[in-house]
C-alpha cells in the first residue's frame, strides 16, 4: 500500500457518533423556527476504541456570528477559525424539506460531507449528502466519547506520535 493509500484511508469518515447526531437534532429542534449551523468534527477511530482507520464525526463546533432567521442561516467566513478543519457541515431546515438548497449546493464544496435535519426532528429527519449535493450514506455509531477535557488533554507524547 502506498503512501497515498494509507492518507485516504486515514482521512476515510466512518461515520457519525450517535451523540453527536442526537445533539444536532436536538440542537435544530431548539432553534426552530430559525435555522441551526455548525460545522463537523472528527476524531479518529482508534482513539474511540474501535479497530478500524478512519474518522468518526464526534464535534458539531457552532461557528459564532451565525445570523440565523427561518430562511437561512449564513455563517460569515472570517468567524471561521483557521484551525478549523472541517469534515464537512450540519444545517436544519425548518421548513422539513430535507434536501439542498442552491444555497447550500454552492458551500457544499467545502467538506465531504454535509447534513441536513428537517423539522419535525424525529431521529430518522436528517440526509447526508456529498459535495456534490448528492445523497451519501453516514453511518451512525455507537461509540462512548471521550470527556471534553481528555479530549483535549494532549500529552506531549500523543504530538510526537501523530507526527512519527
Ligand atoms: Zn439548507
């Protein structure tokens, strides 16, 4: 397997963290009738304990300076930080159309996946969809999360070993 290979594989998103997924529900539920934002996150695999390469969406990160109303949400680029990197992004539509908007086919390009939860926000009114706007399978997973605080408690070991 070439280098390459072993990048992609890495990179590979392997699905959505079950508690992430119930909170961008429940979050969108929150917002209605305004639209609900956020950008995904991920952590890779085997720091969640499974045995597999790849990424497991486990952030939803709300960008601040999102003006939401019920017809769009529109998140200002220079609030994005740029450490950001992206998986893709969560959205709701209020309206309970789950598809893409033309609005929403232009930023799709950023990130390989993108979700979109509909009202009513039962826990099966959400799609995914790729960058193309085209609908894409996401797995949903049950994995425990790590505390916030672990999650970000990286020991200068862990640096070392992403690096080598
Ligand atoms: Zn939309």
């Amino acid at each position: 397997m070439g280098l390459l290979d072993a990048l992609f594989r890495s990179n590979e998103i392997l699905g959505i963290a079950e508690e992430t997924l119930e909170f961008a529900i429940e979050s969108s539920e929150a917002s209605h009738p305004n639209e609900y934002m956020g950008f995904l996150r991920g952590t890779e695999a085997t720091r969640l304990g499974l045995e597999q390469d790849g990424l497991v969406i486990t952030d939803v990160l709300v960008v601040p300076g999102t003006e939401a109303n019920s017809v769009s949400a529109t998140v200002k680029t220079s609030q994005i930080p740029n450490d950001v990197k992206a998986l893709g992004s969560v959205h709701s539509h209020p309206n309970g159309v789950i598809r893409p908007s033309s609005a929403d086919l232009e930023t799709f390009g950023r990130g390989s996946v993108h979700i979109i939860i509909g009202a009513p926000y039962r826990r099966s009114d959400w799609k995914a969809f790729d960058s193309q706007g085209k609908r894409t399978t996401l797995n949903v997973i049950d994995v425990d999360l790590p505390e916030t605080e672990d999650f970000f408690d990286f020991t200068q070991a862990d640096i070392d070993e992403e690096l080598y």
